[in-house]
C-alpha cells in the first residue's frame, strides 16, 4: 500500500479510501446496500489487512448506521 501526507496534519493516509455507504442500507439507502455487521466486520479486516487506513462514512448513510457498523467493525 502506498500512503500520502494529509496536508500538513503530520498524518499519513493510504492513497485507497475504503467507502462504507453501503453498510446498513435502511432509510432509503436500500439501493445502494444493505450489508450488516458480519459481512462489515470481514471488508474492513480484509482492508486493514492490505493496508487502508483511509475510510469514508457520513451520518446520512443509513441515518448513521454506517457509521456505527463501521465503529465496531473497526473496535
């Protein structure tokens, strides 16, 4: 994996971003994915393992699901 500075935070990032929209798919996110914690926690071990540190969410996915799946999946 190859990493870039994050402006001058002192913080490398890796240049790929793992994205998680798709996790929780509820409140009209359904379209776009619906994977629950089991299938959450596998993506981002297999992430972590090639290296991404950089990852994505926003507390409008799945009304912050996302987030909270992408937490524990992470813990």
């Amino acid at each position: 994996m190859q990493y870039r500075l994050l402006g001058n935070t002192g913080v490398w990032v890796s240049e790929l971003c793992f994205g998680a929209m798709s996790f929780g798919g509820e409140a009209g996110w359904e379209p776009v994915g619906k994977l629950g914690q089991k299938g959450a926690d596998r993506m981002v071990s297999r992430a972590l393992e090639a290296g991404i540190n950089f990852f994505d969410t926003a507390n409008v996915y799945s009304q912050g699901l996302s987030e909270e799946i992408l937490g524990k999946a992470l813990s």
